[in-house]
C-alpha cells in the first residue's frame, strides 16, 4: 500500500510539472513567434493542452493582472498552488492511514 502512495506523489508531480510547461508554452507567442509555431512545440502545446486545460478552467474566475504592457493569467499559478496543497494533504492521510 507504501508503493500507491509513491506512484500518486510521483504522479503529482509529473503533472505539476506539465501544468508549468504549459504556462511557459502559453508565452512562447510573445518571446519568440517563429519558435512557438514549430512543429514540435506544437505538438508538445496540443499533448499540453489536452492533460492540462481541464483542471485550469476550474482556476479561470481568478482575474489576470496587468503586468507592464500585458495581462498575466494567475489561473495556473492558482492551480499549482491548490494541487500541492490539496495533493500534499491527500498524500499525508493516505500514508497516515497505511502507516507508511
């Protein structure tokens, strides 16, 4: 029961690390447009998009914020903070309960 433990706090992270790609990808139009359009970096913003949109449009009431000439969406910022947390906790009453 340890090792189901392991594979979520594995699973959080990969997909805490997915949910950073994606914002540094969603950026990518403003540094560099001709690197943003490659094939590759779209392909991998697709394979982003689809494992990752669903739990940010659940963070999307949170108001951007006016940064210089531009507007930052906390919205993932907002989500990696609430899947650590929540994550965490989960993981901590998950090994609590099987004494790991």
């Amino acid at each position: 029961m340890a090792t189901v433990v392991q594979v979520l706090a594995a699973f959080l992270q990969i997909y805490t690390l997915c949910v950073l790609a994606w914002a540094l990808i969603s950026w990518l139009p403003m540094i560099s447009p001709s690197l943003a359009y490659n094939d590759t970096v779209l392909a991998i913003r697709k394979f982003l998009n689809s494992i990752v949109e669903p739990y940010i449009r659940l963070f999307r009431f949170v108001p951007p914020v006016r940064f210089g000439q531009q507007m930052l969406d906390l919205s993932a910022l907002v989500a990696i903070i609430v899947l650590q947390i929540g994550g965490n906790l989960l993981l901590n009453i998950l090994a609590s309960a099987v004494g790991a």
